[in-house]
C-alpha cells in the first residue's frame, strides 16, 4: 500500500517504469505524477495494479500523458480533485468521480468507462476535451463544463442531467439517457447513434454536421434550431425525430436515406425552419418515416420551407392525401420533387426557379401561391382550378419567355395574377394559364405587375387562355369602340373619352386621387388629364 498523507509533497517523475501492485491513496494536495515508460505491445503506459483512490481533500495531476493501464479489478476513485497537467491523461481503468476532475491543464481521456457523481471542469478560455469510451453513467447533478470538448468514441454514456456543450462529438457507441444534450457550438456526428428520451439540441448559434458514409441511427428528439448538414449515408430514424425547428435549416448533400422501422418503430421528419437539398444531392425518405407533427396527415408537407436546389426529393408515401401548406421550391433544371405527381390541392406556395419545371397527373386546385420564373412551366394533367384566395405570381423576361401554367383538362381562375418584369410595356401580354383545346373560364379577380405612370394591368380570357395585359390608361375600348382594353391605343378611345367624360360616365374614371392608375369611382380633371398624357405619349 502506497499512501500519500495530508500535508505531504509527493513527485514521481522521470523515463522509468512505474508500477503500483498495492493499493495507491492519495491525501496529500500536491501528488504529481509524470514519465514513464513501459512498453507493452508498442504502448507507452503505467500500470496500476491494486486500488487507486483520490481521497475527499486530496489532489493528483497527472502530466504528461502515457495510457494507465491495470487489471480487470482495478478502477480509480475520486474523492478530492484529479487534475490534468499540459500532457493530460488517458486512462484504460474505470474511474469513478465522486470529487472534482479538473480538465483545464490538458485533455483527458476515460477509455473504460466509470461512473461520474461530480463534475468536469475547467477554466473559461481552457482548450481541452474529454474522450469518452466504455460504459459511462453520468447521475442526475453531474455536469460537463461547455468549453470541454466531449467526444464519445464508444461504449454507451448515459447523462442523468441535461448538459450545455460548447462542442460535442459522437464517432462511435451510443449516447442515451433521458436528458437533453444541448450544443451551443458544433456538433460532429460521424459514427454510432442516439437513444432515450432525452433530446440532442442544436441552439440557433450552433452547427452541426451528420457525416461520413454509413448508417447512424437516431432513436431520440433531435432538434435543429441552428444549421446542420448531412450526407452522405443513411439516417435511421426508427423510433426518433428529426426536428427543424423554426429558424433552423438542414442541408441534405449527396446520397441521403431516411429510414425506420415499421409500425410503432416508425420515424418522424418535422419540419417547421427550413430543408434545403443541396445541387446533386439525392434524398428518399421511405414510407416508414412520417412527414410533420404528432397528429399531422400523413405524407403531407404540413409546414416549413422545402428548397430543392438543384437536387430531387423522393417520398415513400406521396403527398396526395390533403393540402400542400408548406412553402416548396424547385430551383434549376435538374430540381425535382417526385411526390409532386400526385398533388391535388396547394394551399402553401409551390415557386419554379431558374428553369425548374413541375408536372401534376390529375386535377390541381390552387388555394394557395405559384410563383414561376421566366421559362418555367407547371403542367396540369387534368383541370386546373384557382380559388379566390389564389395567387399566379409570373416572372417575364420577354414576351415570349415568362413562367405560365398549361392544363390539359381546362383552366379556371378566380383569384389575383402578378406579372413580374422589366420593361412591361414592351411586350404587354401574358398568357398566365394555358388550356390547348380544354377551355378556359373566369376571370382573375384583380392583377398586379410593374405598372408605370402610364400603364395599367388588366385580366383577359380567350377560348383557350387566361392572361393579363398591360396596356396604357389610354386604352380604355377595343376596335369599333368595344368595351374592353384591346392592347392599342387609338382615336376609337379618344373619342370614347371625351363622349365618357361629358357624360361624367365612369368609362372616364382611368386614374384615382394623384393619378395611380385604376379608377376610383369619381370623374375629374385628375382622370382627364391623365388621359391626355397617356394619350400623347401612346
């Protein structure tokens, strides 16, 4: 038995072997061990055969950093402070921390697992970490200090209170336990999986990152309300969450598999912030992994924002079951969004960016907003239905090239249109919804677009096609004196005007008070001169 005794000032250090077949306790405040080699199988290590104890009021520091080895019965206790000097230490013993462990002089590492009562500290601005391996309890009251860098390289830890970490890393074994992991930093997720009811957070200032090629199994809440990435490789979900929460943003990137088990094993994908698919990337959510809340309709986009940048997104359970309230984008040629077939109702907002088209099977109602860039198409295989409340938002670069809608099945609106361009008087006409041989019917309820002092835009209706002209406050009948704009401004209008206006007729009525155009219900010389000047300049 070796023992260190209070007040006493023990060193050992130097090249040689150290080996301890007794039993070490230390009491003293100043033990410090260093050096040593002892070469078994190419390690460099010391070897503490007996029971090793830090008793309550006394302190070790061990520096630099050979591996303690010891036999099956051997473990370290700590009572008072165990701290690591600039080397740190790496143990291959069960440690057990009932005092204080004390990283701020250099890392420690805890291959063979313990049970932990008290705390891991360190000093604020102290670059260190701790490397867990093992089967590692952490009781309730236990707590990690966030600037330690905690890795967990294998075995199973077990937190019994919630923990803040700066930076948290998982390469192997299992994280479980039923209390929440919160990162405030980075996370590195690159090996192993997460279990219980307890939660991983990732706070809005955090990163993470699900990497490497393989399968990482999450069998618990995680929550991202920062930034994560992942991918390549697969995403078990079985009995697990994953949770974007508002404000946060998951980039998937290259091959990505969400799986689960069938049944109550199955998995859950929330998303309330943001998805993003990064160009290339390839991610199939299968069947088993339910889209949305507790509660939520299955295989329906229920909430958050969905960005297809350039990748394809693939559903195993469609969503054709209800509405489409989530805000979907498809950005670039190669975007798609496979599910997107069997759609039926959009009550969010759906936009095609750069090129990116999007094709229906059946009939679509539009409750809710398509946004459609210059070039790109949405197609309807059935009928194509605008309710009062829906928006067709198209972006034009001539008027040749604008986002439209073409139904195979007919088209009919009755809500507003917004034509985004330069140059509108240009090219002033747009046919917004398109129904070769299917009919088109109504008529959009109000229209938006670039305008000018002089230009007002208008909804027009043909046999087959549903548009928007812009045209002058000039243009205020067609040919022969019809009523209706007709894209010309003529002397038909002249004299239409000036009939109009002696009558105080509200054909007159072409600008409202300080002379926007669209009447306002009243005649005056705001609405006369107006015309004039559009006249003039037509």
């Amino acid at each position: 038995r070796l023992e260190v005794l209070p007040g006493a000032v023990m060193s050992w250090s130097g090249p040689g072997a150290k080996r301890v077949s007794g039993e070490l306790s230390v009491r003293s405040t100043a033990f410090t061990w260093s050096g040593g080699t002892v070469l078994r199988s190419g390690a460099t290590e010391v070897a503490i055969d007996g029971r090793w104890t830090v008793r309550g009021g006394g302190s070790m520091t061990i520096d630099p950093a050979p591996p303690w080895q010891s036999a099956v019965s051997t473990f370290l206790t700590v009572q008072g402070t165990l701290a690591t000097g600039p080397g740190g230490g790496v143990f291959n013993l069960p440690v057990s921390n009932a005092g204080l462990i004390d990283l701020s002089g250099g890392p420690l590492s805890l291959l063979a697992g313990g049970t932990h009562a008290s705390d891991f500290t360190a000093e604020a601005g102290a670059v260190t970490s701790l490397t867990l391996g093992g089967t590692h309890v952490f009781a309730f009251g236990s707590d990690i200090a966030s600037g330690i860098r905690t890795v967990v390289q294998g075995g199973v830890t077990t937190f019994g209170s919630a923990q803040r970490l700066a930076r948290f890393e998982l390469a192997g074994g299992s994280l479980t336990g039923g209390s929440d992991v919160i990162i405030t930093g980075s996370l590195a997720w690159s090996g192993g999986s997460m279990s219980g009811r307890g939660r991983t957070v990732l706070e809005p200032t955090a990163t993470g990152v699900i990497g490497e090629a393989g399968t990482k199994t999450l069998s618990r809440v995680m929550e991202i309300q920062g930034a994560a990435q992942a991918g390549p490789g697969t995403l078990n979900l079985t009995q697990g969450t994953l949770r974007v929460a508002p404000g946060g943003e998951m980039v998937f990137s290259g091959q990505v598999s969400l799986t689960a088990g069938g049944g109550a094993s199955g998995g859950r994908l929330e998303n309330a912030g943001r998805i993003r698919l990064a160009p290339g990337s390839a991610v199939q959510v299968s069947p088993q992994v339910a889209l949305g809340a507790a509660g939520s309709t299955p295989g329906v986009l229920a909430s958050g924002q969905w960005l297809i940048d350039g990748g394809t997104l693939a559903l195993g359970r469609g969503i054709s079951e209800s509405a489409f309230p989530a805000t979907v984008t498809l950005r670039g040629s190669s975007a798609s969004l496979s599910s997107l077939a069997s759609l039926t109702t959009l009550g969010g907002s759906l936009s095609l960016e750069d090129g990116a088209d999007a094709s229906v099977s059946g009939d679509l109602t539009l409750g809710g907003t398509v946004n459609l860039s210059a070039g790109s198409t949405l197609s309807v295989g059935g009928g194509f239905t605008q309710t009062a409340t829906g928006v067709i938002r198209s972006i034009a670069e001539s008027a040749e090239v604008f986002g439209g809608i073409v139904a195979a099945g007919g088209a009919s609106v009755a809500g507003r249109a917004e034509v985004v361009a330069p140059g509108a008087a240009a090219f002033p006409r747009w046919a917004l919804g398109r129904s070769p041989g299917g009919g088109a019917r109504g008529r959009f309820a109000s229209v938006g677009g670039p305008g000018g002092e002089l230009l007002i835009s208008m909804p027009y209706s043909t046999a087959d096609e549903l548009g928007v002209v812009f045209t002058s406050v000039a243009d205020i009948v067609g040919i022969g004196g019809e009523a209706g704009a007709d894209g010309l401004v003529t002397g038909d209008d002249f004299n239409a005007f000036v009939s109009a206006f002696a009558a105080r007729s509200l054909l007159a009525d072409v600008v409202g008070i300080g002379g926007v155009p669209g009447g306002d219900g009243l005649v005056s010389g705001d609405d006369f001169v107006a015309f004039i000047n559009a006249f003039a300049a037509r």
